[in-house]
C-alpha cells in the first residue's frame, strides 16, 4: 500500500512539474510573440 502510494506521489510530482514548464513555456513564447508583433 505505502509502495503504491509513494509511486502514486512520485508521478503526480512529475506530472505537475511537467505542466508548470510547459505552462511557462507557452506563456514566454506567448509574450515573446507579442512583443514581436
């Protein structure tokens, strides 16, 4: 159960640090994007 559990953790705290880079990725692009416009 506390093995499972601690993948369980292990992926979600991949998982939500994945969709932090790229969310900041997209929002850099975005403003570069602007900016050049």
């Amino acid at each position: 159960m506390s093995l499972t559990f601690l993948v369980g953790n292990l992926c979600l705290k991949y998982f939500m640090d994945a969709i932090s880079t790229w969310i900041s990725g997209a929002l850099i692009t975005l403003l570069t994007t602007c900016s050049i416009c």
